[in-house]
C-alpha cells in the first residue's frame, strides 16, 4: 500500500483497477469524466478503453464483457443514464457473470447537468443495488465492493458518486499495482435461456429479483459501509471518515445510551453532519446502501429515537424508507426532512445550510465560534463562448443570412448552448442531446412557413444526433441542419470521438466523416464551410437553406483549445469611432470597451480569429491570421 492525494474521479479508476477491471466504456459527461482518463492513463496493457458513441452503446459493450465473465466498468453522468436505461431495465432481469458496474455521478446544484437527477431513485426503479459514498477513501473501497456485489449476486451494480465526491480531493491508501486482482475471463458460454430474453424469463427472473433484494436489505445492514455514529464526530483508525471504527457488534445495540433526537444521512452530506455535530452531541445513521436498504440496521437505529431528522441530495430517499420501516413496525418516531420541509426540496446542500438545519431541529443557536461570516459577493461571470470560438462566427454567419425572416434556431448540448446568450441570442429551443433535429422537424410540421434551423456539435451528432437527420430525411421534413464541427468534445475535456481518428486509447484510426454519413443517409445538399470565412459562410447559409428538404451545413473550424494563435488581432485608435459594432455583435469576451467609448482588444484572450475583423465596417481591426497544428 502507498499513499496518494486523489481526486475522487482518480480514485474510483484506481479502484477499479485493483478490483480487476478488464472492459471500461463511457461517455464523456461532468463530473464522471476524469475515470476514464485516469484508467486510460494508469491501466496495464490488458485493460480495454474505449469512449463510446453514447450511453448505451457503453453499457451494451461492458454487457457483452460481462457475459463472457469479464469485469466491466461503465461511466456517465446523472442524464447519460436516461439513455443508457433501455438496455439497463433488461440487463437486471438477464443478469451478468463478470462484476459489471456502473458509475452514475450525480450532480446536485446542478453544476453542469441539464437537470438534477438522483440515482439512488433510479436504483429502486432499475432494481439495481446502489452503493452512495461520502469522500474519497470511500469511493475507491466502494468501487472494489461493487465489482465483489455484482459477481455475488450476478448483477450490474451503481456506484453513486455526487460533483463534491468526483472533484474532491483526499490523500487516501491505495493498493501497490502488483497487488491488483488479476482477472481471468472464462469467456462466453452458450446457453439461450440464459442469455435471451423471452417474456417466461422475465416473470422468473422478475420473481427472484425481488426476492433476492429482500434478503439484501438484511445482509446489508452488516456492510461496513452502513453504520451508526453514536457519537458524531468519531473516525476510524486511520482518521478517515467513511467507515465505522470497529465491528458492527461494537458499534450498534441496545446497550448504547439512547437518544431522542437522531440524524440519517448519505454521501457528501454525511460529511456536511459530522461537521456541524460535536463529539456525542446526536445519534447518525450514515446510509451507504440506499437501495436495497438496510433494515435491520435502521430499525436498531430507530430504536428510542423520538425524532429522526433526514438531510440528504436530492430525492426524500432515506425519508421515504425510515417513515415505511417505522409505519411498517409501528414506531412512535417522527421522521422529518424534504417531505416535511425541514430540508429543502431541490438543489445543492453545503456545510453551512446543513448547520442551519441541524441548529433548527436540534434547537440550538449557533455553535460557538462556528458562526458562518457573510461571504463577499462575487462578480457576476455568466458562461460565455471562448474568444475565438468559432461556435460564434457561425451562429453570427446563420444570424447574418436569416435576417429579416421568420426562423427558429433549436440548439443542443454542448459548448454552443451558450449561443444563447445575447448578443448572439441564437438558441431558441434546449432540451437534450440530439433533441434540437427532431424539435426542428416538429415545428416546421406546425409551422411551413418557418425556417427551421438545428444546431448539433460533431460528437452530439455521433452521440445522438444520427437518428434525429434520419427521421428528419424519412419523414420529408424542411430544415437546415449545421453541424458545429470543432473535432473535439470540448465542453467535457476535449475527449475524443468518432470524427476525430483518435481513440481513448490513443491509438489513430480512420475517422468517420460526418459528410458521407449525412449522404449515406440520403441528403443531397451537403456544404462545409469555415466559419471563420464570415463572407463565404453567410453565403452558404443562405443558398442551402432556400433548398428544399433536409439540408445540411457542416461549419468545420477547430476549437480554440487545440491550437495556437500566429498572431492576434489589435485596435487602431485613429481609426476606431467607437461604434462598438463588435462588441454588440460579437460578444466576445477578449473585445473591451473603453472609457472613451472606443474598443481595445485583451491580448490575454485574443486568438486572433479576425471575426471582429471582418465585422468592424471602418477597418480598425487587423492583425489576426489563421491557425496553425
């Protein structure tokens, strides 16, 4: 063993590693990223990487890994679960032979997600056991109980990491690359009934689910991982919370005091209690395995409590389980939280807000010295395109073409959603990935008279947005789909994709182009522009989209993160009047007015895109030039 600081993201790779994996897929989503990168980093030459297309191509990939007895690991964030769901709700009811799990981050707030979506909900849905950590030290031990539960019960298993758990830090022990597990596949064995689903197999298979996760509720409540602090504040020997400091015998049972007021927690907000509870001061009950949850160990926790207080993200989950667990026992207990408005219903919690909860329910002023000061207001930075993005010279080219007619612009996930923003004002409709094709269609069924304009990134467009132009084309719909092709995934990272002839494993291939797949499909009109040719571009825009049918624009520049300037762009004061054309056109944040009214151009951003070059109608711009590898 050695000791490391890790990320909570790294951590969970490592485990994975030392638990044996032999098969990682996932799709680049904050804040599951930074697993896979650290597998492809740190993994052995017999461990197999890959990014995959979407969700559910990766969960069907580690699924075929698993039947041939295979570990497998699977990572997304919250939303990527709703596309991986199809083959998941299947997957239980077939079941799995090597430990196959699926790291699900969750992102209360939310941060970086669409919407906020609790895993441990899903669990209960999907019938899949859910193990939910509270740092870092737990994520890479629960990473390793996962791959050891889904083999037990030949099942896929979650591991439920939340935004503060993946991107926290902790220096944790880790396990010597020589002491990892050493996999050994069988491979596949054929057997029909096994491996087909047929309705007669999952009316058997459903039965024995819901019998197995019975008894798992009770031989859950002795994992480690579930536990009572009787009193708040206690760490284990290595001084790391997360895991109870001794045998569960020790730590539970009627001979410890009661008390009256208790806490139930989970995750990150387990340490957001130990925080604001002195030494002794409350009984918790830390939850690590919402679903299947465990029982007996709740009801030993109940046991003289007159009021349990739940604070948990996001779903009433624990809420839910001890207030059935006590109707179901007849416990005089009260159990408070979300549903009684004791805890808020949505959004993030943090250490402050859980202390607030904790001084109302526990009727306590704030503890002394623990007085949280006002903290000084930030400056309001709303999320913009980069300067030199070219996501912005092509929506000011479409801006520019469309002038004066009747138009939407259905926009999709990814960096370009902020073209939104004013001053582009260029995303009318966002609702998921590859949903702006399809909604394009529906309105210009409602609407003939409409433009219809679908925005949708190159690794969008392989993710989810290939179905979308299919339909689109089938059903004779009338729009133009531009494909914002900047060869990366760079709202994640910069991951690669089919597009980009690069895989996570590093290896070159041939890339997919997105111009044949568009004429495979059936499109005829199919044009690809550089953006940053302002010009040209507009032109373009205008002459397909006066086509009939489905059309398509390919606006081919490369984010500005994989390439260097040659030279910026600078101001010439004589010449500039101060319209501030560029500015009001543009939005670009390295363009700064000045007091005089006149603009300067912050050389810290500028890449020399010449966008603003081609927009100023005095030509008091100039000195930007193209990239260069």
């Amino acid at each position: 063993m050695h000791r490391e600081f890790l990320m909570g993201n790294e951590a969970m790779a490592l485990g994975a590693l030392a638990a044996g994996v032999d098969v990682v897929a996932g799709y680049p989503g904050t804040p599951s990223t930074e697993i896979i990168e650290t597998v492809a980093r740190c993994k052995s030459g017999d461990v197999y990487v890959e990014w995959s297309v979407n969700e559910k191509a990766a969960l069907e990939v580690a699924a075929g890994a698993s039947y041939a007895g295979a570990r497998s690991l699977v990572t997304m964030k919250c939303v990527g679960l709703n596309v991986a769901a199809d083959p998941l709700m299947s997957l239980e009811y077939i079941g799995v032979k090597g430990g196959m799990v699926i790291v699900v981050a969750d992102d209360p707030g939310p941060i970086s997600s669409q919407t906020e979506q609790d895993t441990r909900t899903f669990a209960q849905f999907s019938k899949v056991p859910c193990l939910d950590p509270s740092g870092v030290a737990d994520a890479y031990q629960m990473m390793r109980d996962a791959f050891a539960l889904s083999e037990e019960l030949h099942s896929p298993v979650f591991l439920r990491p939340t935004t503060r758990v993946d991107h926290g830090y902790e220096a944790i022990d880790v396990l010597e690359p020589e002491d990892y597990l050493k996999s050994e596949p069988e491979g596949f064995v054929k057997d029909s009934s096994k491996w087909v689903i047929f309705p007669r197999l999952s009316v058997q298979a459903h039965a024995r689910i819901e019998q197995r996760n019975a008894g798992l509720s009770h031989e859950l409540s002795s994992y480690a991982g579930n536990f009572v602090d009787w009193e708040a504040g206690h760490a284990d020997a290595a001084g790391h919370a997360g895991t109870a400091p001794d045998d569960s015998a020790a730590t539970r049972g009627a001979a410890v005091r009661p008390a009256r007021k208790a806490i139930a927690t989970h995750g990150i907000n387990y340490q957001y209690v130990r925080e604001n509870l002195a030494e002794g001061e409350c009984r918790v009950l830390r939850v690590a395995t919402p679903f299947p949850f465990p029982d007996d160990l709740a009801l030993e926790f109940l046991d003289g409590v007159d009021e349990v207080l739940c604070v948990e993200e996001l779903d009433p989950v624990i809420e839910r389980a001890l207030t059935a667990l006590a109707g179901r026992h007849h416990l005089d207990v009260v159990v408070r939280g979300k549903l009684t408005g004791d805890v808020k219903p949505s959004g993030e919690n943090s250490v402050e807000y859980v202390g607030q909860v904790l001084d109302t329910f526990l009727g306590r002023g704030a503890a002394e010295g623990a007085a949280w000061p006002d903290p000084p207001q930030l400056p309001v930075r709303p999320p913009v395109l980069c300067a030199g993005c070219p996501h912005r010279a092509s929506f000011y080219a479409v801006k520019q073409a469309m002038r004066g007619k009747k138009t939407i612009y259905c926009g999709d996930i990814g960096c370009y959603t902020l073209g939104n923003a004013r001053p582009l004002d260029m995303c009318d409709t966002c609702l998921c990935m590859g949903a702006g094709i399809n909604i394009a269609q529906g309105v210009g069924h409602v609407e003939p008279d409409t433009h219809c304009f679908a925005f949708v990134g190159d690794s969008t467009f392989f993710a989810s947005g290939i179905t979308g132009v299919v339909n689109a084309f089938y059903n004779q719909a009338n729009m133009t789909l531009c494909v914002l092709d900047n060869s990366t995934t760079a709202m994640t990272g910069h991951q690669p994709h089919p597009g980009t002839g690069r895989t996570a494993m590093g290896e070159k291939v041939t890339p997919v182009s997105i111009e044949r797949v568009l004429r495979a499909i059936g499109l005829s009109v199919v044009e690809t522009v550089d953006p940053l040719d302002l010009q040209a571009t507009t032109k373009t825009v205008a002459r397909v989209d006066a086509e009939p049918g489905v059309k398509a624009i390919i606006f081919k520049s490369p984010c500005v993160f994989l390439y260097r300037p040659s030279a910026q762009s600078h101001v010439d004061p004589a010449r500039c009047v101060g319209c501030q054309r560029c500015v009001k056109q543009l939005g670009c944040p390295a363009l700064v007015p000045q007091a005089d009214g006149k603009v300067a151009i912050d050389g810290s951003q500028c890449t020399g895109c010449t966008l603003c070059e081609q927009v100023c109608p005095f030509d008091a711009i100039s000195g930007g030039s193209a990239y260069e590898a």
